[in-house]
C-alpha cells in the first residue's frame, strides 16, 4: 500500500503484553505513567563506577532478553485468544531488537520460543531502527492487514539496559546529568535509558470479531518521514515529524482538531524536544493550545527499539482509562516549548484518537494514530 489512501480495513490491537520497570503486565505501567511516578534507581547490573551518571530503569531479576520477549509474547497471544499453534503458518512476526552483543542469536532464540509455544514459522523480519525500530514495525504490520495481504500479525520488541550502549550514551554526554528526565522542561539535560520487552496482535477487526477476540484499540494511522538533516540532530524546525504526523492523520482520515492526545517522544534532550514541539505546532497550528501533550519517558526511561510499542502501550492504557499521563520530571516552563502538557496529576479526559510519536537518529520519524 503506497501514498497516505484511508486503509478499507482498519487494523485493530487483540493482544498486548509488557514488562517494564513498572512491573509485569500493563497495569503496573499504566499506573505509574498516569501518576508521573518515576521508576529509577541507581544501577548495578554492570560497573558504573567510571560513567557520569550512574541511573536507569530497570526491571529487578530481569531474565535474559530472548525470555523477556517471550514472556511478553506469550502474554499478547493468551489475551488474543490465539490458538496453541498457527496451522497455516499465516501469522509473521516483526521483531524490534537490541542486543549489546547477539542481536542475530537473540532474534533466533525468540523465533524458536515462539515456534514452540505458539507455532509462529518464524521471525519474518528484524528491524533494528533504534528508537523508531518498533513505531516502524507497527506500520508495516498496519499496512500488511490494511491492504488484505495478512490477517493477523505479531508485533514484538525488547531491550535490556546493558554496558555497551550505557557506555556510549554516556560518553556521547546523552543521559541526564541530574538523574532525572525532564521532557519538555527548562533545565531538561538529557536522558535515562530503561528496559522494556513487549508484544502486541495486530489484526483485521473482521478476523477479531470471527474469533470474538477483544479489541483492545484500533490503528487508524501511521505515518513515516526522515529528515536527512544530521547523524544525531533533528532537524530544528521538526519537519520530518510533521510529515509523519500529518501522513498518519490523512491515513486515518481525521482532522488534526480530532486529536485529543499526544504522547510524545520528548527524550528530555535540549534540542530535539524543542523540533518536536516545533512540529507539533507545525501540524495542530491553533490547536496544539488546547492539546494535552505528555512524555512517558520520565517515567520509564528510553527503551530504544522497544520505545515506540512501550510507549503505544501507554496510549492504549490512557484510551481506556480516561487518565492521560503526567509528564513526570517538568520543573519549569521552556519558552520554546509551548505545549499543553499535563503536569502534576493525570487529566480526566477520554479522547476518540491518540496519537504516540517516535523519533531517532539519523532523522527518522514515526507517528501512529490510535482510536479507543
């Protein structure tokens, strides 16, 4: 499927399955992102005794990555009423990863798991995108089912916090010299990275309603845009994200005015927070006064190629519940960043459609669309 054409079938989420620092299941992450209760702690999983900062969100006693994403698979298939085993071998499954170490031998000790636990065939494909590895592996999944090619598709990812990358974001002078992730505010100094596996079913809603599987959420967009501007800096203006905002609103046929959430990708990073509020005012013009806006990441840490589907999770979550997020770490007003965000308490409102945002290095950008 080309273009931004309003998909004739809508892909709709049965499944979902999380662990985070929050705890197991989307409950604990749900709870914690709409209190704004911030979930890190000092790490010891490896010697940290030489970095600058020293803090992470990590799941306790976490099990290596391959079970992680297993245990998020197997929680996303038992909620989707799926079957013990796929006879025909129709269901793919996308697969965002990031492994310090293994990502191939990872890759292949999920797609066995998931063989022998639910008679997935294999892993059909690995993206490896950073942040926006999983936002991109939910839009093809999206667009496999919009266009009739696949009924139903399993979405998972997973990262673990693990000294390599730790070692070189903190010599890249990313992560938060206060300890704290600040998305949006004044002061803000960079980010904390957090670990995260999770799993969703994606699939047509006229296969769900055969199967009388739940519908947890619908996809009613998804858009993709790369900026080319730089190896590590967003474009400052956020055209990229514009582009991928506005595409996954045309895709969901909606106004930018129907919109009544944002979570956003805020990193607490000085300059890209500032090119995604830029972008966001680039789309919702008027509106965005009048559009709650909140960052999970100053909860949950940045989960790298599992951010994009942690972070659907939340959206999924604040749909059912009507609490939006707090975005947790704001101390003060950036004039730069002049967006409605929700602070101190989660805010009582059930929007018809969310919208989650990732972006990563190099330019590349995600937006998905999601209705209650």
């Amino acid at each position: 499927m080309t273009g931004t054409t309003v998909p004739a079938a809508r892909p709709v989420v049965t499944g979902l399955g999380v662990l985070s620092a929050c705890g197991h299941g989307p409950g604990p992450l749900a709870e914690a992102t709409a209190r704004g209760r911030a979930v890190f702690d000092t790490v010891t999983r490896f010697d940290v005794t030489g970095r600058r900062v020293r803090r992470a969100a990590l799941l306790p006693d976490a099990p290596p990555l391959a079970e992680a994403v297993l245990a998020a698979v197997g929680d996303a298939c038992r909620q989707a009423a799926l079957p013990g085993a796929d006879d025909d071998g129709a269901t793919p499954l996308l697969l965002a990863l990031h492994s310090d170490l293994d990502t191939t031998g990872v890759a292949a000790r999920i797609a066995e798991g998931a063989r022998r636990q639910w008679g997935i065939p294999a892993v059909t494909r690995v993206y490896t995108g950073a942040c926006v590895a999983a936002g991109t592996a939910v839009a093809d999944a999206a667009a496999l089912i919009a266009s009739g090619r696949r009924e139903r598709v399993l979405v998972a990812a997973g990262h673990l916090v693990g000294a390599g990358v730790y070692a070189a974001f903190d010599a890249g002078r990313a992560l938060a010299r206060d300890g704290e992730v600040r998305p949006f505010s004044a002061g803000r100094t960079g980010t904390l990275l957090g670990d995260a596996a999770v799993a969703v079913v994606l699939e047509s809603r006229a296969g769900a309603e055969r199967r009388g599987a739940p519908v947890l959420a619908e996809v009613s967009g998804w858009g993709r845009a790369g900026d080319a501007y730089h190896v590590c800096r967003p474009v400052p203006d956020g055209t990229g994200l514009a582009r991928a905002i506005s595409s996954a609103l045309r895709r969901g046929g909606i106004t930018p005015d129907q919109v009544g959430y944002v979570n956003a990708n805020a990193t607490g990073s000085p300059l890209a927070d500032q090119a995604e509020a830029n972008a966001l005012r680039r789309v919702f013009g008027d509106h965005t006064d009048r559009l709650p806006v909140s960052s999970t990441k100053g909860v949950h840490g940045h989960a790298l190629e599992a951010s994009a589907l942690l972070e659907l999770a939340v959206t999924i979550a604040a749909l059912h519940s009507g609490k939006l997020p707090v975005n947790a770490g704001w101390t003060d007003r950036d004039e730069d960043c002049r967006l409605d965000l929700v602070l101190d308490r989660p805010r009582p409102i059930r929007p018809r459609y969310a919208l989650t945002v990732n972006s990563a290095f190099g330019g590349a950008n995600t937006a998905l669309l999601v209705a209650a």
